[in-house]
C-alpha cells in the first residue's frame, strides 16, 4: 500500500501479508464426478420421492451401462444420497432392477388389467395395447430396459425369468382368452391369435431393435407400423 498526501491508502496492486484472500470457488467441473455425470443435489424428500429419484437414477445408470456393469453406487450418486440409503428402499441390485421394471411396465398392464373383464371387440383391444406402447414405451426411455434385456437375458437368465412372469405371462393370460373369444364370435377368421398372441407384439419388439441398431439408418415410424399391423390382424377397419 501507498498514502496519499491526505495519510488514506492507496491500492497498488497485490496482495500484503494482511490482506485476507477469499475462498476460492471449487471449478464447475468439480460438481460432476470423473465421469461427467451430474449428481442430483441433495433436497429435503419424503420417501415416496426419494425411491423415485432412486429409480430415475437407476434408469440412467442400467441403460447406459448394462445390467452386469452398473453399481449401487453409481446409481446412489447419480441420485444425490449415500450408498447405505439405497438399501432403506431396495434390498441389492436385482431387487432395483425389479422395482424399475416393475414402475416402467404399469401403464401397459394397467390399461390390459382394466379391460380383462371388458367385453370389447378383440381389435379395440390390440388398438388399446399397441397404441400404449407406443406412447407409453417406444416414446419414452422405457424402451430401452426392454432393449437391456432382449441384450443381457441370455446371460443373465435371472432377468429374463423376471420379466417374463412379472410382464410377458400376465399380458398373454390377459390377451388369449379375449383373442379365443374373438374368433368364436367370427371377429378374426380364425383362432391364430389366441394360439399365438405373441404376434401381437411382433412391432413392438421389432420397432425396439430397429430403433437400437438401424434407427440412424433408415428412421422407422413406428406409429404407421403399428397400423399397417393392425390392418395385417383385423383387415381394414369399415
């Protein structure tokens, strides 16, 4: 410091052994871990949100890296909490996953559940299912837990096992006796859907894979797919 002719300092550049240096602020790359994932910051929760910031977490963390690679680590940063919270909620790795599945696939089984005992024409209800699919999974990240495990089923048969009696045998025990019902009635010409409701879901898992291997390719409309498939099943509607 320097003094004018009136005895006040005057600021000449530099820091003197007094002067107070101030915090330095850490870098914005620092608030994201070696990876350049952004955790969730940290909020007062009620469980329920918490479990659903737990999920959303997991969601990312299993799509981007596969069933086998992800950590419950990860997946408790990505969401803004301690690794030991995640076990307040879900009891390891595979009971996550369920839990995400389980969330993901509710607005499909939730539609079919409510139309079980709905005595409605079989097309209406093929129109209902594969239009939620689309808007419900194709259209959403959902899609990609159905692409994870078509991918890792085959190593990991505990998955596979999962998903087909928590999703695939409660659609067919639904679909099927609708389908036999239909082709009583004269509504199909035969009885093939009923023996053989999986092709039904034939573009939903077409429009999966495409999306995954081809999409950048050739763009697949999956909407139009699905009413080409219907028109295939029902004929044109009149």
């Amino acid at each position: 410091m320097a003094r004018t002719a009136s005895g006040k300092a005057r600021w000449k550049g530099g820091l003197d052994a007094n002067t107070p240096v101030p915090a330095s602020r850490p870098p914005a790359s620092a608030a994201r871990d070696a990876e350049g994932r952004a955790p969730r910051k940290r909020r007062a929760a009620t469980p329920e949100a918490r479990r659903a910031d737990i999920l959303a977490a997991a969601l990312e963390e299993f799509t981007a890296r596969g069933f086998e690679a992800t950590r419950l680590d990860d997946v408790a940063r990505r969401a803004g909490i301690a690794k030991g919270t995640i076990y307040l909620y879900f009891a390891d790795k595979e009971t996550l996953f369920q839990d995400l599945v389980r969330s993901l696939v509710h607005p499909v089984l939730g539609m079919l559940e409510k139309m079980r005992d709905v005595d409605i024409p079989a097309r209406m209800l093929v129109e209902g299912l594969l239009n939620t699919f689309v808007r419900e999974i194709y259209g959403t990240r959902r899609k990609d837990i159905i692409r994870l495990i078509l991918n890792e089923g085959a190593r990991f048969p505990a998955i596979a096992e999962f998903y087909y009696h928590e999703v695939i045998a409660r659609v067919l025990a639904i679909v099927r006796p609708i389908m036999a019902r239909a082709a009583e009635r004269g509504e199909l010409p035969n009885d093939s859907l009923a023996r053989f409701p999986q092709l039904i879901i034939a573009p939903m898992l077409v429009g999966i894979m495409w999306h995954a291997l081809f999409d950048k390719f050739e763009p697949l409309d999956v909407s139009a797919l699905v009413r080409a498939h219907i028109g295939i099943l029902f004929g044109s509607a009149k």
